[in-house]
C-alpha cells in the first residue's frame, strides 16, 4: 500500500529532525525569543532580498491565515478570495470566527486576475451605498493555489498593481510555496513573492517540517504588538524553538527548495506514468499536486493498492483524485504506481 | 549560566523524541486520525479509569483553553476563575476573543473554594437582575495552580459538587498535571481529576513534549463536530502524527509519571537548599515551582550565573522570583546552585 | 419634489403615533416587560394562528437577523442565503461578525429553491471533507425577497421539507412582510409563514412603525436566556414599550394588514403608470418595491423632481432603479409622477 | 401606586414627543443622514464648545458602549473600568462579545482615580510579562457612575492627564450626563466633559428621550468608516430621524439641562423626605438616583404602594433600594411618599 494523499503524509525531513535531535537539549527561551527562530527569521530576510521583512513563526496554515488576515484587515474589512481560496472554502469559517468576511469572486483555474479585483472594488466608489457593504481591504492568493495551478510574474504584479490601486493589500497564501518557486513553468522568485505581496507566507507542514509556518511581512507592516495578538488567537507556541530550528534547517544550504525541485520533480515523473497510461487531467498543473480523472471501476480497484484524494465527482462514471509529491515520494512508489495503473 | 527560567526551557523528553524519530517515515493519515492519535487515547482513557472518555490533543495551553471553555459555554455564559488564573491573567484575553467574560473571585494560593463559587453563583438567582449579567457557566481551575499549590481530593469533590448545584460543569486545566499529581503532598490520582471535572486537559508541552495538549472529555461530552469546531479556532494540527507519537510515548510505561516524580524530587531538593541558605518563600509550593523571596542585591549578583523568572516586587529591596524544575532538571545544576546562593 | 427612495421615508403610521402620544406618560417596566410588549405578543400569536409561539421585539432588520442567526446557529454552522440575500450582501458583515459565515447559493429573481439546497447539503453526507467545511445550519429566505419577489406556498412548503430533511431550520426575514402577504399574487397568509418556518420576523420599521421588529419563535424553539444573549449583542432596548405599543397598535383592528394592502395597492397603480409611458421593468415583483429600467438621460432629467433608488447599471446608457410605496404614498405624488414621466 | 423604580419608566418629555408628531409626516432620508441629525449634532458641538466634534446618533446605551469601545481599542487591547463599572457588571459581557476583556480596577462610590490606573497600567511597563497580558487601552468612567457621584473637574482633569501618559484613550459615559451637569455638586459643564475626554455620549434614553444616545468624538477622531463599523454591530437605526429629531428637541432652549435640574431639584426633595424620616443613605448621592438604606419588613409594607430597585443586601435586616427620580417625578408623587415612609 502506497500513498499520494497528501504532501503531509510523513514526518519531517531527515535534515531538519536531524537538527530538532541535535538542539533537544539546549536551554532556550520561550515564544520565539531563542536564537534559532532568530537565524531562521534572518536566513528567511536574506532569501526574500528583503533585509527589513519582519518574520513571524506559526504552527499550521489555517492558523496562518486566520492570524494574518484578522490582524491586518481594519474593523469594517474583508478579505477577497477566489471562490476555491483555501480561506473560503476549507478552513471550517477560520475567518468569519474573527469577524470578517470571506468576499469571493469568480477566477479560473485557481487564480483570481485584475479585472475579477477591479470589477468588485469599483463598487465601492461612486455612491454610498458601500456604507452596507463588507469592503475589500486585503486581497488573498495562494501560490501554488488549491489546484496546483501558479501564477506568473506578470500577473503577480498586475494583481499587487490592481489591489493597491484601490487600497487593499496583498497575501500570499504559500503553504506549498516551495512547489510554486521550483515549478519548471515558474519565473518567479521568493524575491519576486515578497516584492509583489504586503505579507505571505512560507509553507512549512506541507513542505518538510513537522509542522510550522513562517509569515513574512515585506513592508515593514507587522501589525503593532503582534505577540499579545498572536496569543490571543491560541497561537503562540510556548516552545517557539521548535519552528526556530525547523526554519532554520529548512533554509540552510538551499534545503527548502531542494525539497520544492525534488517534489516538482517526482510530480513530473508522475504525471508521465499517467499521460502513458492515458489518463486525462482536469487541470493543467506544473506542481506537487496533479488532478486526474479516474474512471471509479478503476479507482475502486486501485482502492487497497494506493491512497489518493477525493476531489470531486466528474461525471456519473469519473472522479477527479488528487495524487500529492514531497520530498518522502519515493521511485519505488512510482514504479509500483505504474504498474498498477 | 544554568536555568531554573521555566519547564519549558528544553526540546521533549529523550523518550519522547526517540518515538518521533522512529516514526518519522511512516505513512500516517493527517488531522488526528493517526493509530498513534488513538493509541495515545486509549491509554490516556486508560490511566484516567474513564473508558468512556473522549480524548482529543491540540497543541498548547492557550489555545486549549481557548478551544475548550468557548466550545462547552452557551452563547451567554462566562466562565469562573480565581483571580490569578491563567486563563483570566495571562492569556492576552484569549477566552474574550471567543466572545465569552471571565468572571473573577479572589481564592487563596491561587486556589477558589465552594463557598468563592456559592456566593457569586447566588446573585443568579432570587431576582431577575441576573439577566443583565454574564451567567456563570463553568468553573475553571488549574492542577496545580499558578503559585504551585494543589487542591485535596476532598476540596476537588467539594467544588465539583457545589459548581454542579449551579449547573455549572468543572474545567481542569492541567498544564502541569505531571507534577501536581507526584506531589509529595497529593492525594488525588488522575482518576480523580477525570472523575471530578466534566473536561480536563493533560499537559504535554511543560511535561516532556515539545508541544501538545491531551484534552479528556470525561462525561460522553464531547461538543458535537467538534474537529470543525477546532478547525475554525486555527487549532486543527495538519500533521496530528506529531501528537499523538509524543503522547503515546508520554503515556507508555509510566512515563509521564516519572517524569512528574523526577521533577518533584529535584524541586524538593531545590526547596532544601533555598532553606539552608536561609531563603523565605512566597508559598509554600508542593510542586515543580518553587516562589522564592529574594534581595535584590543577590538577584543582580545572580543575573549572569543563573536564569530565573521574575515574579512580582515583593517590597522595596525585595522580589518574588519563580525557580522551575523539570524532567532536564540536573544534580549538577542544583549543585551549582547551591554554589552561588 | 416627491420620493419614492424607499418605504422608510416617513415617520410612523398616525394611528401607531397615536398609541405613542397616548401611552406616554404611563409608568410601565423596562427591557419589554411591559403590558403593551405581553399585549403585541398575545395578538401577534392569534394572527399567527400559533398560540405557543414565543415573540421577541428588536429595533432594527439587521438587529434581528444578527440576532436570531447568531444565536440559533450552532458553532460550527452556517446560514444559507441566495447570493443577493440581505445577510450576505447588505448588512456590511453583521453575520460574519458574530463569527459565521454566510454560505451562498444562486437563485433566480432573489430566490432559492429546493434543489439548490440540497445541491450544496448533499456535499456534506457521504465524504470527511465537509469537517473542514462549514455545515449549513439554517436556511434564510426573505419574504418578499430584494427583489420584491414572493414565494407561492407550494415553494414554502418544499423548502421547508428540504431543510428539515438535512437537519436545518427556515428563518425568514419579514422586513416587509406586510407587502408579501398582501401582494395581489400571493397564496400565503401569516398562519402559513409561522408554520412553514422555524423563526421568522414581522417587519416594523418598513411598515408603519418608527422602528421595531417582532420576532416570533414559531416552535417553541426561542433560544434558553435569550434576554442575556439580546442584551450583549447591544439590542435590548431599555423603554421596550417603543416597540410594544408600536406592534400593539400594528396588529389591532387589521392595521398591519391595510398598511401593505395601501402600499400593494399604489405600487400596482405605480406600475401602471410606468407600463403606460413605455418603460419595462427589470423584475416582475408583485410587491410594493418596483424596479424600472430608466435612460440615464431620463434619470437625470427627473433628479430634482422626485427621488428613487439607484438599484444597478443595465447597460451604457441605462439604470435599473428601485420605486417604493408605503403606507404614506399618495395619489397626488401618483400623479405628479405620471405627469413629469 | 407610585414609581421610583428608575428613570425610563415614562415615555419622551413631553416636548420631544411634541417634535416627533410634528415631523412625522416629513420626508427624510435614512440612516442618519436627514437635516435633523444634522441639526442636533450641530446644536451639541456648540453646547460642547467644541466645533470640529463629530457625533453619531446611536439607539441604548449597552449598545453605544459597545460600539464605541470596539471601534477605538486596537486588537490587543482591553478597557479599563471600576470593578462596579456599567460595562463590566450589568451589559451582559457585550465588550467582551467584541472579543475585548473589561480590566477592572477597584475605586471608591463607583470612582476610579489616577492612582488605581497607574498602578495598573505600571506592570506593562520594565519587563516583558506584559506581551500575555490585555493592554489597557482606554479608561472608561461614567457621569455619574452607577452610584450617582461625580466627579469633580480636577479629577477629571488628572484622569484625563494619566490615561494619556499611557497613552491610553478617555471614554466617559454619560447615560445621565444632564443629572451630572445639573447636580449641585457639580463643577462641570459639557465643554468640560468634552476637553476632558476623546469620546463620550450624551445620555437620551435616561434623560428625556424615547430611545437615543449621542457619540460625540471630541478630538477628531471618529473610526474612519464608522457607518459601517456599526452597521455590522447591528447598530445603525433606519430611520435615523427618530434619533435626530429628539436630540434637536434635547438641545433646543435649553431642555437638556432643564430636565436635569428639574430631577435633581427632585432628588433633592426626596433625600429631605428620607432624611427627615430618619433613613440612612447607602451613599451620598448628588444626583437623580438616591441609595436609601430600608428595613426589610418596612420593605415589605411599601410594596403595593411604591416601586424602588432593588439593589444589594445590606445587613440581616436590611436593603439597599434605590429610588430615582426623572423629568416625570411629580410633586404628587413625593407627596405620598412622604405620607407611607
């Protein structure tokens, strides 16, 4: 039995449970005051381009996204979302548990574009009738987003462009941001992401750590007192050491994307076995997680051999599954996936 | 330069951190729904004689207190605290950022009685002014409390059976649990604890793991759909593996009691020195935390050689300072210790 | 200049501001413990044909839907509205900010049916995917809708039916609700909205009261403590009798029902009026709201002789907008507006 | 059968009734935008000497509690109030329905002074404890407190100077400013609120008006948004000319502080009444409500004759009640309390 759930199916990489080994028993600090979330916050600073990025450790994505969204969105703000965004869809009302509102709007593939932003916001100018209404104050994206999918420096910086235009800044959802940066259809940067972005995020869990998720906010922005907002929040992890020295692992000697590249790379070899057996594809998708539509005979034959997801029924007979790469993925896996197939 | 700063000063227990590395490359489901997500909850219903109970791990003691008071209150209760307690002092308003007041009356030693609870729980009835007030809903207390002391088994059951007169359920929060329950002075089991609250909660991330809290729904009162309950409170652990393993190992022979004795015996052992130089306490702590009054003068003189907590100014010349023991607690540091006093 | 902007452009009914002046200086209790509040609600269970319903008087529309959603929804759960309903789109987030989310499905002419909830239910039985969702809990409709549409009672029924089948409870807003049920296309009386709701309101400030909803609890169903959980949303009004003599005065002699048969009464005039000079209409709504498709040329041309609500842009030289009637609309502003059309 | 029970027992002074009938034909925009408000907000910058104010119009006092603290503090930040504060003991936990905690501090007659908020708002000062721990961000009192004292201008002045050396906000609460400004211990005048204060809000529901109370922001610094910031709290009336029209009853000719004085004249009369019967009063008030000590069986015997409050036991034997007197107190009406005492 073999699995391509999810890219969190495993621990965390050898080399950063190697480091969480080697640091056990040294005396530190607590709530991220130790030195290890301080090299890794530095490290993150330097692989940005960003020497001034303020850098926060978070435990988990939805908690990300909650912490980040609630705490820089004003009273009267919401946050604007593709109708699949993660915060929309999949976080159980992270969001409206703060208050503030989910506003959505259609995109394609994922992503949302500057004409989807500018139609809504235009609403908000001309007349008063905005007084009733949530108004946009943050766009949200996800880089890679919930369909794998990536968007492209051009339109990163038409989106951030757009977005500023009417006041609203920009966060980058990267919970997968290693597969977004080492997509072979990629030109974009971590530079790039944090230039084109008031705040984002570098995807831990999903990505080789335990656990963990590091926010970076690029504009000298980190909202005042952020600790005792964290912690109101339930967020703020006693032993911050152990996001510090998984961080800092993670960003010594190229260690996160070599993990995005090796990814990216068994999703390619994936997505050949699927092309030769001829399976079609419900989405283009230059990253980790790859959508295939499955005939359900075939899907409840393969049900004891390999773990996949569901995504969603594609007509009376097919399914879209989704089979996930990390860097656990193995060539014994795939091999054996080709054969089964 | 040795440290007494806190019990949280080190990574997880070498037992603990054994069971991760050991597990790290298993394919494991996510979100709690891991075999040792469940091992770990059977023997934890195990140890508390509770077979019935529903066990559920989140990360820290914020958010756990967070998850579970604002979960089990009604939409117009509150919840009951002695003035010092965590969750009214030093959470940052976690508990008021789920809407929900806590309501305060003075106790002693960080301790409320029956008669604390009576009293305030009495205004609730008798006459209709109550309905401008938030209703007491559920008395919180912790094992042990924030100066070290702990309840009898006689003042657990008194409270109990007082807050339940008022239809208010019992929230332990056991933070430190390990070390109360080894207290030389304790006569309360972790049977009791499960059989006199209506929820409590086992500390993992201040007794030997590098995070995790095992919340115990004693009574079959689990809050319905609960997973997205604590999904949507940011609290919903991808990667539910790094849970579970640390408290099966925690809950696998013995373990979390040893490790509750050890740091007991060398807090003992810490009492007696801080005696024999001649030292007062602030409280007379049976457990891991020791509050002792110090001058000054000899605190400067003890900055660079030891790292304590501070306390509270205890007068002019004088400071309350907090010294904690743990399983990483060494002779050689207590030898030193005594060294400098 | 005359106006048709709205149906809360003048002040109260007379003969609701009679019972004011008359009752004035009474000596009567606080918070709605009032004879007058007992008194509206007595009559209002008789015209609901629903002698055990529990009646509730808020101040405001957004008040109330605020009030009633977040206290009847569970805490993992959402409500259900049509996209253009008032909770989701024009109450500037009061949902949200009680911590739920609004989920929205598209209906037609600002209604739902029956198969778009079940469309969007049925995707929370049969996968684990919806604990990462937001369970639908309760289904809004508006009656009439935004869009001054009504529901037959055919439609009532089978939504009613569906909702109960997935474990969720019908709120209908009835902030016009006097329009609705005297609407000449209607088939549905208040006995029948009671008994194919859960919870619904009868609209005051829309129809001849200063300001005032009554809520009515049709199943005996009002949440337990439901003045404490008014009282910290900031909506328990101290002088309930504003809204008790108001809703008494509302329901005595038939009131309630004359003032939306006047209103229905002028609208159908109205309509006439716009049908006569040639314009079309952007919805066929069979309430007291009209929505004309008007050139912009036009538009301008009449903005100093009479006021009506700018609704959306139809095209590049047209604009839907809004004509309402009310218990104050008279024939001489009828026929003023036929003269300048 | 008399009442002193409070003073919202009657309906409007009969001269704000007066201006409600005579409007109520008009045809007036909603939402707080018609010529009426905006002479009423005129008519309190003048009487407030302070011409750049802003002020809103809002319907109870919880409720403007509630919006005004939620929309000034910032995220991490709570209020501080005496323990016997409005928002801390009797709204039911509305503040902290916004998600912020009400810190309280202990005063004296319902007072606070700038010792007590030094001394609180010392600790988040020298070391770092404070991160876990609500900042206080404003100071709330009330003119006049719960008790019915006051304060002088010299205290306002110093709680006002101390507030701001910790940078913390001033919101005075003026639920029953008239029987404040009008007592005749007072040394305050509205200017003096309003210099002395960044917000406070002029008490209508208490003092004369139907519904109503009046925000005034003294320093220019209104939330931006704030028409939907309270939309969203359900807080914005439709028909704002309800709030409009009797504040400009309120403040035109000098009716305001006439109904003060007129119930402070009153009060004046009861305390003698009381006095010379040879009661004792609970405190020294010198406004409108009077806290008489009572023999309980004497208690009993008044029961069907006059109604008071309850407000605290006072011994075996004994009762506080409060007796209050307002605009409607009659000369009747002491007459024959003096006859049963």
């Amino acid at each position: 039995m073999i699995s391509f759930a999810s890219d969190y199916i495993a621990g965390a990489h050898p080399k950063v449970l190697k480091r969480l080994v080697e640091t056990n028993l040294e005396t530190l600090s607590g709530y991220g005051t130790d030195p290890y979330c301080e090299a890794a916050a530095a490290k993150i600073r330097k692989a940005c381009g960003c020497p001034s990025a303020e850098v926060f450790f978070l435990t988990g994505g939805t908690q990300t996204n909650q912490v980040v969204i609630s705490t820089m969105l004003k009273d009267y703000e919401g946050v604007l979302s593709e109708e699949t965004g993660h915060v929309s869809a999949h976080e159980a009302g992270a969001i409206e548990f703060t208050g503030h509102k989910v506003l959505t709007i259609p995109g394609h593939d994922g992503k949302i574009d500057p004409e989807g932003i500018k139609k809504f916001a235009d609403k908000f100018y001309g007349d008063d009738s905005h007084e009733h209404m949530v108004f946009p104050g943050m766009v949200y994206i996800s880089f890679p987003t919930e369909y794998g999918t990536i968007y492209s420096k051009a339109e990163l910086e038409a989106i951030y462009k757009t977005a500023h235009e009417y006041k609203m800044t920009v966060f980058i959802d990267g919970a997968r941001l290693a597969y977004g940066l080492e997509s072979l259809e990629a030109d974009v940067t971590m530079e790039d992401i944090a230039s084109l972005s008031d705040v984002f995020y570098v995807g831990g869990t999903k990505c080789g750590a335990l656990c963990g998720e590091a926010v970076v906010f690029t504009k000298g922005n980190m909202p005042a007192h952020f600790v005792p907002s964290v912690k109101r929040r339930g967020a703020l992890l006693a032993k911050g050491r152990l996001l510090g020295v998984q961080f800092d692992a993670l960003f010594t000697d190229g260690l996160y994307s070599e993990i995005g590249r090796y990814a990216v790379e068994k999703a390619e070899e994936l997505k050949k076995i699927f092309i030769e057996k001829g399976y079609r594809f419900f989405i283009n998708s230059p990253t980790n997680q790859q959508f295939v539509i499955m005939n359900d005979e075939k899907l409840r034959e393969l049900e004891d051999k390999v773990t996949c997801s569901f995504w969603e029924k594609y007509s009376e007979t097919e399914t879209v599954v989704r089979f996930a790469t990390s860097w656990s993925t193995t060539a014994e896996e795939l091999d054996y996936l080709r054969g089964i197939l």
